[in-house]
C-alpha cells in the first residue's frame, strides 16, 4: 500500500468524533469507485453502512482501515491523520475484512497471541487480552483446536476476535455474516450489540434487518455516494410520512408553493416530487389547486400521507432504485499491495 510521507509523531487532538471521513474520493481508472464521502462517527455509536453491491461499501472500509490509499480525500482517527500519522490511527481501530484474515493451520490461541503482538502486546498484556476475546467472541470451548477445522460461524468469531485483541476504540466489520446459517448470523448480531455496549462499531453490509438489529444510525451509499445519513430513531418519524405528495407535469419553484395560503412546508425528495403539510389543509389544496390551473403547472397526484414513515426498506430502494440495473457489477478489485 502507498502513504503520502510519514510527519512526526504527534498528540492527537481532543476530538469527540471519533472518525471523520472528508470530501472522499477513491477512482480506478476512468471508474469512480467513491465519489465525495463525507461523515463521521461519535464514540459509542454503531453505524450501520448499507448499499447493494458494488455501491462503494467494501473500497470504503478499505480506505478508512489504510489498506487502500484514497485518491483524495481526509481520514481522521481520534484527531490523527489517517495518512500522514498511520500507525498512531490505526492503534485505535480493529477490522474484520470481508473475507477474514485468518491463519487457518494454527490453533485459535495461536492465531490470537500472533495478532496481539502484532498490537504490541507482550506479557501478561497479552495473556489477559487474548483471554478476554476469547471469552467475549464464544471461542471458550475451541482455543486450542485449528482455525481450519472450525465451522464457518466460528471462524466468523475468530475474525472478530482478532479484530477486538487490542481493545480498540473503533470496530469495523465488513459483511460479517455472510455465509453464514440463520443461527450463527443471530449468533454474530448478538455479538456486535456487545461489541457496541464497549465499542463504536462500523457494521458494513447489505442486510436490512441486521441495520435495524444492532445499530444506532445508518447510512446508505449508492453509485459511489452517500444519499442517506440519520439516526436510526429519526427514521421512525421521518417527515416524509406526514407530508402529501404532490406531482406536476410543469413543477414550479419550491418558493412558489411555499407562498401558498395553508401551506406550512415543501420538501422535494430524490424523484423530484414535492412533499407538502398544510396548516390548513382545505384552504392548502384550494390554493394548490387553483394556482395549478392559473399558472398550467398541471396537477396530476395529491396523494395523502402514509398512515405510518416508510420503512427502512422503502427508502433503501427508493435511494438505490437507479443502481438497481447494475445491482450485479461486482467492486473494482483490490490492488496488489507493494
């Protein structure tokens, strides 16, 4: 992997962001990968991060661990630079890539004391850190046996365990349950509630029902960028379920409507439609109305508001709906690391 040149090794700054990502931008080639990514993660939330495949996900998680450089772009880890301070940023994160990086010929002890010294733990440190993953992974029953003859649930835990070792501040876990039957994936989600209760936790996948399982907030990334950003809890009484919509054959500008008698707010959504709550609503829609007809802005929809907020499954495919055509291009592939 290529880092811009190595500053001196520095005190962060106090920060209660734990990681801020910045105006992120990863291009293979002509193909733009992660098109101007912004957002950031507090400590002690977990953050569910969506999108169908090939949207961006996996070269995402790859750029903020530093095992793939940017083509521009911030990444700040608890105040330090991801690329000009690596090594003092990554100490404060663990990963668990898609495919996980496991050692399939040693034992589970093995593995994990391996990965503790490649944390710099020596010592009792160590003995007591892989202790503890164990314990809290569920491997108690198997740290002597070989990673190789493990189920793939258990290898699962194995790589979250190696991702924990070090007690990091930040987790981040790229489609940990893939693969995996029904029970070990509510085995794995049950795992990363825990993890969460310590831990801030970026949980990578396209699993709606995991999101809504173990999260705190969610974003969705579609072609590359971010086009939802929220808290879980907001979602539950998003706007949009309150609002009419409203289509027109000639929109008019969004200040128009809002001049309207018994009017109270326009939104616009992703589809271009106008969502519209009245103060009044008999003398709102007579407004609309007879403005649409003066101006030829022909009216065709005024649909009342759903009884409940749209799932999170409605406004995944509603904000997806375009990749939906290229749902099966793969990501572009990971460079061969120097």
């Amino acid at each position: 992997m290529i880092y811009t040149a190595l500053a001196p090794y520095s005190e962060a700054m106090p920060t209660s962001k734990l990681i801020e990502v910045e105006n992120l931008h990863r291009n293979f080639g002509a193909v733009a990968a992660v098109r101007d990514l912004n957002f950031s993660l507090n400590s002690g939330e977990v953050l569910g991060f969506l999108g169908p495949n090939g949207a961006g996900k996996s070269t995402t998680m790859r750029i903020i661990t530093g095992n793939l450089a940017p083509t521009s772009g911030q990444i700040t880890l608890g105040g330090y630079d991801l690329l000009r301070e690596p090594i003092a940023a990554r100490r404060l994160l663990g990963y668990l890539p898609d495919n996980p990086p496991l050692y399939r010929d040693c034992s589970v002890r093995e593995f994990l004391s391996f990965c503790g010294r490649l944390h710099g733990l020596r010592g009792n440190h160590l003995t007591e850190a892989v202790d503890r993953a164990i314990d809290r992974c569920g491997l108690g029953d198997v740290p002597r046996k070989i990673i190789g003859h493990l189920s793939k649930g258990y290898q699962q835990r194995v790589g979250i365990a190696q991702a924990i070792v070090h007690d990091p501040e930040l987790v981040i876990l790229d489609e940990p349950t893939v693969g995996l039957d029904p029970r070990q994936i509510d085995e794995i989600r049950q795992l990363v509630r825990e993890l969460g209760e310590n831990h801030s936790v970026i949980l990578s996948t396209h699993i709606l029902s995991e999101v809504q399982a173990v999260c705190s907030h969610v974003q969705i990334i579609n072609q590359g960028e971010l086009v939802l950003k929220s808290a879980l809890a907001d979602l539950e009484s998003t706007t949009t379920g309150r609002h009419f919509r409203i289509r027109f054959l000639t929109p008019p500008e969004v200040a128009m409507l809002n001049e309207l008698v018994g009017i109270n707010e326009v939104l616009v959504d992703t589809n271009g439609d106008f969502l519209v709550s009245f103060t009044d609503q008999t003398l709102g829609t007579e407004s609309l109305l007879r403005k649409s007809l003066e101006l030829g802005w022909g009216l065709t929809e005024l649909s009342p508001p759903a009884a409940h907020p749209p799932s999170l499954e409605q406004l995944f495919l509603q904000l997806t709906d375009e990749a939906v055509a290229n749902e099966s291009a793969p990501e572009p592939p990971e460079p061969i690391s120097q």
